[in-house]
C-alpha cells in the first residue's frame, strides 16, 4: 500500500502518545468583527444594530500578563474593510492595525493574524482603525488588560470601558450621517447616551472599607469625561497604561479626554445606604451618577496608601538638552478656521478644504502627507510643542511610543499617549523615539482626525 497523508495518519490512530506527534496546540483567538443587535439604550428603548467584535459592546476582554503574546485573528464578517490597533500598547510596527501605513485593511470575508508581545503592564484598549470615526462609533472597541506579575493588593478589579453614543431615540439607529460637516468642524461626534461597558446604568456592588481598583478607559468618539469619586477615597496609580511613581491622591475632578485611562485604587468610604459611585459633570451643569455602586456590609479598612504599581520597563525621562524641536500647529474647525493648507499634494484655501471634507490641519497639512510630520533616528530625543490655534479641545495621541509633557518649569509629567490640547494654551511633550516605524500622531476626536487632524512620524 502507498502510504498517503491520509492513511499514514489514519495508521497512528491506534498509536498514542508517538512523540513526533505535534501535541494539538490551542487554536488561536479569534476576534470577529460583525453586526450583532444590542441594547444599549435603557429598557423601554429599542435595541441597536451595532458593530461589534464577537457580538458584544464592548468587544471580548483581552487579557494577558505582561510580556505575554497576543495572538488574535481578526475576522471580518462585516460588508466593510477593517482593521485593529492596539491603543497604547509598545508595538512591534507591523501589528499596529492602521490601515493604510502599518498594513492593508482586512476586506470582508478575510482574515488578517495579530501577535505580538506586550511590553507594558497597564489599562489598554483596542478599536478599528479603518474609518475610524464611523467604526468606532458603530461599537468596534474593546478592553486590553496587560496583568502585573504581582497584582496591587486589591479586593476587586473592575474595568469600566466609559461611552457614548449618538442615536435616535425612535428607533434605537446611530444617527446618520456619521461624516457630518457639523460634528466634524465643531466638538467631534458627542453622543446623547452615556453608558458604561455597553449599558446605560451599569451598577458596582461593594462593601465598606473595600479596596477596588478602577481601570476607566474613554472609549468615546468625542466626550471629554469629567468626573468625581462619591462615597470612595482613593489614589490615581497609572495614567494611560503607565504607573505614576507615586499614586496620588483623587482628590479633584478627574478628566478623562477620548482614548485616555486612568487606573486608581479606592477604598469605599461610604456605608450601606449611603450614595457611593461615578459621578460625571454634564457641562458643567451639575453632577449626575455614571456607575452607582450598592454599598452592604464592610470589611476592615487598609490602614495604609497603596504602593506604587510596579515600573514598566524602558521608562526613564529623556535627557531633553540633545532633542529635536518641533512645533505643531493646530488650526481650522468652527470659529477660528484657517487660511489654507496642503492636501493631497495641492494648497488649497479653507472653502476648498471644506468641500473635500477637510476642516482642520496640522502645521499646514490636511489628512494624511507622503513624507512624515518627522523623521527620527531610532533613540533621537524629540520635544513637540503644540500650538492650537482652534477654538476646541483636542486629545492628541502618538501611536508607539509614549511621551512626558513639558511643564512650564521644565519638570517632566507623567508618561502617556494622549494629551488634551486646549485652545490657546501652550503644550510641549517630549519622547525618546525608540520604537522603529511609521506611527500615527492624531487627534482622538475621531470626527476630527478623519477631516485633517492626522499626521504620521518616522523612526528609522
Ligand atoms: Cu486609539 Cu490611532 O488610535
Ligand atoms: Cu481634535
């Protein structure tokens, strides 16, 4: 008899435990990518057809331990080409998901593997990055939680994925068009219903003297979270994935801009009956409740503050007297607009732009260029300042690598991969460009970035 593949490996059947038989490996996660109807609106609302990953908002937690590998396939089961990125985390180029620079969208139908390594212990999460705006919106975001070898010593850890969307109340749709003139040259998509991991009143339960940790990720399109702890006291630990030196007490308001986290440990202060959660300010117009937490029971109180989480690696400050300088200029949208800037190669003046869709540009660029905003050697020192000349806020983010900003003594922040730019306001960051490749820095207003607000920088 021939021996076939087929029979040679039909003849082992009897045999077990033969070791040149590879040992059945797990098959690799696979992330899907498709419609799925959920409700998202409150009881009594209708549900909303969204995009999902795996038929959830938010998408599936992802969750390794730190220098663990991440080995995900993406499935498109959508009509669209898609893409996922990784937010924040320290990423080998190839696998950083943006369509377009890092690789090819992934047409419906297809499939597309991500794997690789996760530097990083901290809050992170992951969304589309293929039409980003209109993606994100419709649901395509999920947690990514890169666990410490040695975990803060906590009772629970909760992760709240903070949202909004932009539906109509008749129908429980997303409201159309989502490349609309007036979001994107204003604020950004704001929605009109705020929600916690996919629902409107996501509740904690809690006994007295509890320590939690709180891991708050703004999965929003546009919304800058301002919020305030009630019947809890506690310590911000990390800011965007990465451990603060020292915790520092929460004490003021916490604010919170698109794609930015916040971890902070907690001790419930309140008593049963006592009103304990999230609270949010909705424009400044008083505060309301975004997570309630049920209080019952107790257990003894720690004594002592939390100690700092463990450092990441590869953190130390840049020596900031050997940097390139570069400066960015933020210009266009609604009430400031501009006089002209580059698109596609030709300069065109602000009616132009706008009839293209394109309302803000960054150092006189629109969109996308052909030649970096800046090309770094790999472990150069860059300080970027950010002049906005715009009459709005924006959450500039650096994909790669994270940055420090630089105060105005010359002090150096906390590390992080978003910054709130304010109008008028003066900001500088810094960061060693030590992560070879092409990375996105735009603004995470995602109506935004997809009408000018999109750059990319070089580290070769
Ligand atoms: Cu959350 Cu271009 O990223
Ligand atoms: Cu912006």
């Amino acid at each position: 008899m021939k021996l076939t593949r087929r029979t040679f490996c039909a003849g082992l059947g009897g045999v077990a435990g033969l070791s040149f038989i590879r040992p059945a490996t797990a098959q690799t996660p696979t992330l899907t990518a498709r419609k799925a109807t959920v409700q998202l609106a409150p009881e009594g609302y209708p549900a909303t057809d969204v995009w999902s990953y795996d038929g959830t908002i938010p998408g599936p937690m992802i969750r390794v331990p730190q220098g663990g590998r991440v080995q995900q396939t993406l499935v498109n089961e959508l009509d669209v080409p898609t893409s996922v990125h990784w937010h924040g985390i320290r990423i080998d180029n190839a696998m950083d998901g943006v369509a377009g620079l890092t690789q090819d969208p992934v047409a419906p139908g297809e499939r597309y593997d991500y794997d690789f390594v996760v530097p990083d212990a901290g809050t992170y999460w992951y969304h589309a990055h293929t039409n980003s705006m209109e993606q994100v919106g419709r649901g395509l975001s999920g947690p990514l939680i890169i666990d410490e070898s040695t975990p803060p010593d906590v009772d629970r850890d909760e992760v709240l994925m903070l949202n909004d969307w932009l539906l109509d109340p008749d129908t429980g749709a997303f409201s159309e068009p989502f490349a609309h003139p007036m979001m994107m040259s204003h604020g950004g998509r704001t929605g009109n219903l705020i929600g916690v991991n996919g629902q409107f009143a996501y509740a904690l339960t809690a006994r007295t003297g509890e320590r939690l940790r709180l891991r708050l990720i703004n999965a929003a399109n546009a919304r800058i979270f301002v919020l305030r702890l009630q019947g809890m006291a506690g310590w911000t630990v990390a800011l965007d994935g990465m451990p603060l030196d020292a915790p520092e007490p929460a004490t003021s308001e916490i604010i919170l801009a698109p794609a930015q986290r916040v971890d902070l440990i907690v001790d419930v202060t309140a008593t049963p009956d006592d009103p304990a959660g999230i609270l949010m300010s909705l424009n400044n117009d008083g505060w309301e409740a975004l997570v309630e937490m049920t209080v019952s029971g107790s257990t003894e109180r720690r004594p002592d503050a939390p100690a700092p989480l463990p450092a990441n690696p590869n953190t130390a400050r840049p020596d900031l007297n050997d940097a390139q300088q570069f400066e960015m200029v933020m210009e266009g949208g609604a009430m400031a607009g501009m006089d002209s800037a580059m698109y596609q190669g030709e300069t065109l003046d602000f009616r132009a732009l706008i009839d293209r869709g394109q309302f803000w540009a960054l150092s006189g660029q629109a969109g996308m260029s052909e030649t970096p905003f800046a090309s770094l050697n790999q472990g150069a020192v860059a300080r970027v300042t950010l002049i906005n000349r715009t009459a709005f806020a924006h959450a500039m983010h650096l994909h790669g690598m994270h940055f420090r900003e630089v105060r105005a003594d010359g002090s150096l922040g906390p590390l992080r991969d978003t910054i709130l730019s304010y109008p008028e306001q003066p900001l500088e960051i810094a960061f060693v460009a030590d992560n070879p490749g092409k990375w996105l820095f735009h603004c995470h207003m995602l109506a935004h970035a997809a009408s000018g607000m999109n750059t990319w920088i070089e580290v070769v």
